[in-house]
C-alpha cells in the first residue's frame, strides 16, 4: 500500500476529514513524513503549538500506511460502538 492508496482507503471509510498528511492547516494534524537523513518514515501527531507526540516510525511507506489505516478502521469502531451505546441510552431509558 502506498500514500495514495491510503487516500483513497479512508476515503472509502469516511474519514479523510481527520487524517491530513502533511497538511499544516489543522488544529492538530497527523503527519507521516520520510526522514531522508535517518531514511524511515515518521508518523506523529502534531498540537496546535508546533508539540510532537505519538510518534511511530516505520521502515517502508507501505507498513506505514498499513498501521494508520488499521488506526482509522479502529477509531471508526469506537466512535460507532460509543455511538449507539448513547442511541440505546436515550431510546430506551424509561422516564
């Protein structure tokens, strides 16, 4: 899998609005990026201050977009679980 494969894989899953690769105009973005000195991949996020954390680092572009479309597919499920737990709450609360 390369970069534009990504793309279009979490285009697929609705979730391109929340992983802008290497787009600075976000409030906090994450970033994959080749170090061309060390010569690996970088994935980390990036804070509206410029701070770096969760930093993951790969040795081929293609594990690189594996792991962060396997990210996606996972937060994808947690917002649904965390979702329909709040549909079944108020649906059939009994007031």
């Amino acid at each position: 899998m390369k970069l534009k494969d990504l793309y279009e894989a979490i285009g697929h899953l609705n979730r391109k609005h929340c992983y802008y690769l290497n787009d600075l105009s976000q409030i906090s973005t994450n970033i994959l990026e080749y170090n061309k000195k060390k010569k690996f991949w970088e994935y980390y996020l990036l804070d509206e201050r410029g701070g770096k954390s969760d930093f993951k680092t790969f040795t081929t572009e293609e594990e690189a977009c594996e792991y962060i479309l396997k990210e996606a597919i996972e937060n994808i499920k947690i917002m649904r679980d965390a979702y329909m737990d709040a549909v079944k709450r108020k649906y059939l609360r009994k007031d």
